[in-house]
C-alpha cells in the first residue's frame, strides 16, 4: 500500500515520520462501550485526523485504541519502530502506543514522577526529564534525567538538580541538549559523565 505520513503532536512538539506499513484496520474510537468491545468492522484510520489512543476522560488504562487512557500527555516522541512514547505526567508514568493503538505502561515506578521531556539514542536508550528529585522533592532546581535501557522496565536517575528541562534532543556524540524553560537556557548534559 501507498506510505502514510503520521505526525504526532504534544506539548507544541511534533514527529513527522513516513511509515511504508500499511493503516490499521480499527476504528477511530471514542469512550468505550459499556455494552461491550468495539465492533471489529470499525472504519481504518482516515488521511484526516483520527486518534491513535485515548479519550477525553483521564485515566490510567492499558489497552487497545478504544479502551486506553492517560492523564495529561504532555509529551509524545515517535520511535523509529513506529511506537509512540508518551511521557503521561499526571499518572507518573512512560507509556507506549504502538502503531496500531495498543497503549502499554512502560515504566512506573514509586520515585519517578512528573516525566516531561524525552529524547531517545541510537541504541534504543531512552532518556526522560522528570520535574521531581527521586524521593519526590520538588522545586525549580529538581530536575532529573532517567535512563531506561532497551528492553528495561526500570529508569535509573543518570543526573539531577538540572533544572527544569522540558525539551531533550539527542546530539550526534551522545550528548543531550536540554531546554530549561524556567532558567532560560540551553544546556548540555554527557549521560556517560553526569
């Protein structure tokens, strides 16, 4: 089939990739249906807009397209694979939608908290910023950045007191650009050095 251009946006950030796969054969889905699953004839993803998981209820669901929830996406970062990881601030929690809607919980643990920012290497390391210290400090300083290895249900704090860097952007070497929006600055942390 013809190539699909998918964008995802979230917190004014977009990821603009062209996927070769062919759309999926759900339907674009509303609440769910306490009556029951959805129909499985329903409509494939339009040239439009159509939502690839969620609703408007907040929530905390694993799931399909019609039945996954989150509570305040505040950001979205498009894996090569075609999954979409979503830094869900409110639930304290990284989850993943997979190209067909399919929302699993990726991490979600007692000290990681408030994840914004995302950037992801190369290797398949994915760095989140958090607002929160581990143990749950907050402040305009606390910032911290996680890494969660391939394949790792767990995030591990690499850097704290960073600040309040939202926007992470992986650099060629290795290195992470970060935009502290309430110090006004660009920033660049080593995950290998702290």
């Amino acid at each position: 089939s013809a190539p699909v251009d998918v964008v995802v946006v979230g917190a004014g950030l977009a990821g603009l990739a062209a996927c070769t796969t062919s759309p999926v054969a759900s339907g674009d889905a509303g609440p769910p249906d306490a009556a029951g699953p959805p129909p499985s004839d329903a409509a494939p993803f339009t040239s439009g807009v159509s939502t690839l998981a969620g609703a408007a209820e907040a929530g905390n669901v694993d799931g399909d397209r019609s039945v996954g929830r989150f509570a305040n996406p505040v950001n979205v970062l498009l894996a090569p694979s075609g999954d979409v990881y979503v830094a869900d601030f409110d639930n304290g929690q990284i989850r993943v939608v997979d190209p067909s809607g399919v929302t699993t919980t990726l991490i979600q643990q007692a000290d990681f908290t408030r994840p914004f920012g995302m950037a992801l290497a190369s290797s398949g390391t994915l760095y989140v910023q958090t607002d929160n210290a581990p143990g749950g400090a907050h402040s305009t300083t606390t910032g911290t950045i996680w890494r969660i290895a391939p394949g790792a249900n767990t995030a591990v704090p690499i850097g704290q007191n960073l600040g309040r860097p939202r926007g992470l952007a992986m650099l060629a070497d290795g290195r992470i650009a970060m935009a502290d929006h309430m110090h006004h600055v660009v920033e660049v942390f080593d995950p290998a050095t702290g």
